[in-house]
C-alpha cells in the first residue's frame, strides 16, 4: 500500500463548495497593492480552469481500468474538488476580462482546443502530464503555505481565503493521479516510467513559458511593464526567500524511480492551514 493510501484511509479527500473570491470591489492590485506580484498571481489562476478540465477528463479515461476501490472513491473527491477549483477560477478570469484582460480569453479558447485534442488522441501521455502538473502544483502549494506570511498574508481577504483553500485541496489529492498512473500505466515498467519523465520535462518549459507570457502580457496591458516593477518583481521571485527558488528543488524529486508525492509528508503543515481558513472566516474547511 502506497503512503498516500494509509493517510487517506484515517481523513478521506473531502469536498467543500469554495469561498467567495474576488468581486467588482477587489481592489485592482490585491496582493499588497503590488501590480507584479498581483498579477502573476492573476496569471496562474488565469491557467486553472482549462488545466483543470483536462486533469478531470484524463484521470476519467482510466477510471474504469481502477480496480482499488478506495482509489476509486479518491478519484471521485479529486474531480469534485476540481470541479470546484476552475468554478471560483472560472469566475475570476470573467473580472479579469470585465477589467480589460481579454487577451486571456483568447489564449484560454486556443489552450482549450490543443488540450482536448491531447485527451482525446493521446490519453496515456494526458495522464502523464496531469500528475506532472498536479507535483508542480503541489509543491507551489506546498510553498505558498510554509510561507503564508509572504504568499498569502499580504492578499486581501477574499484573494487570501480562495488561493489558501485551492493549495490545502491541491496537498489534500496530490496523490491521486499519480496513483491512478502507478496502477493504469507505470506499474514498474521503463516505459511509464520515462512517459512521466518526458511529461514532466514538456511540463516544466510549457508551464513556465506560459505564466511568463500571461504574467508579461498582464503587466503590459497596465502599462507596469516597467523596470522598477520587474526588479523588484524578480527579486521576490529569485531572491533569497524567493518563491521560484525556494520551490525548485522539490519538483526534480519526480524524476526518480521510487517517487511518490506524500515523500513530501506536509500533513501538520495541511491541518495548519485547515486551522488557519477557519479563522479567517471560512467556515467549510
Ligand atoms: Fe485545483
Ligand atoms: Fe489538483
């Protein structure tokens, strides 16, 4: 039994309807009134909702090929907190669009077609690309956790309940496609083995170049596209308690044979957080 299954069996994956996000009265640049760091967050969740369908639609080609019940039952848990996710996400790109932003739009339309097409001609390297995605995710998770005195406290409260609920639920199923590609795919051979290995790889420069390019884009919409604000940017994504650079060393962890995403056992972290997201007025979690 994998560890992720031991923890799962004492808490199982619980689904809760989001917390209200972002309105019309959101302040423009809600992460401490910085138009850098609110827009790279802007940029990210801009990327969820049509990440998200495709996570559900390729760990549901294999749903039928699950013979462990209780996988069965955590698969179910992850496509309704993702289903959540890209709703709160879903409503967030409609006021970023209502603010101008509708370069987003477009770029989400054209990710939607080259996505659906992948779930549907190339399922196993969908799946592949789904738990690459989900380690990258959890390790920013991960992250923005540890340091909620950075990445969380200064985000509005509305901002601050929504993004500290989607990390808690994205630690809370790390594991599950992963799982789901260990029993469908991987199984021990080489070969799921180096699928996951190339998926992370196209994961890593794909996602990476497509935040630097929303974020960019964002910036230069609001005319903040100018070097003080990439300074000081950058020194809070590079710097010494930079986000990228305190997330790196996590995410090579996937490209070892024995890999499994609770090696990162942030359960004490998880039920912080949990404490956490009550406090701050969200009675659900
Ligand atoms: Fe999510
Ligand atoms: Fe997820």
């Amino acid at each position: 039994m994998s560890q992720t299954s031991s923890y799962v069996a004492d808490r199982p994956i619980p689904v809760r309807k989001g917390p209200s996000g972002p309105d019309a009265n959101t302040p423009r640049y809600w992460f401490d009134n910085d138009p850098f760091m609110s827009h790279f967050f802007n940029a990210i969740s801009s990327m969820f909702p049509e990440g998200e369908r495709f996570f559900i639609r390729s760990v549901r080609n294999f749903s039928d090929s699950i013979s462990d019940a209780q996988l069965r039952e955590q698969v179910r848990s992850f496509v309704q907190q993702e289903a959540q996710h890209f709703k709160e996400h879903d409503e967030h790109a409609a006021l970023l669009s209502a603010q101008g932003f509708r370069v987003l739009d477009r770029l989400n339309r054209f990710a939607a077609t080259g996505l659906n097409w992948t779930t549907k001609h190339l399922p196993r390297y969908a799946l592949a690309s789904t738990v690459a995605t989900e380690h990258v995710t959890a390790v920013f998770a991960d992250q923005v956790m540890q340091r909620s005195d950075l990445w969380l406290e200064p985000m509005v409260p509305e901002m601050r309940r929504l993004w500290r609920w989607h990390a808690i639920e994205e630690t809370e199923h790390k594991a599950v496609a992963f799982d789901v590609y260990q029993e469908c795919i991987e199984q021990g051979s080489q070969s799921g083995l180096w699928l996951r290995r190339f998926a992370m790889a196209q994961v890593l420069m794909g996602f990476f170049l497509e935040a630097f390019m929303r974020h960019s884009l964002l910036l230069i919409k609001d005319r903040q596209f100018s070097p003080r604000v990439l300074w000081n940017g950058m020194r809070q994504m590079w710097g010494r308690q930079g986000l990228i650079r305190a997330f790196h060393p996590e995410i090579w962890q996937f490209f070892r044979a024995d890999f499994h995403p609770w090696q990162l056992d942030n359960v004490e972290l998880l039920d912080g957080e949990l404490e956490a997201l009550r406090t701050d007025g969200f009675a659900a979690a």
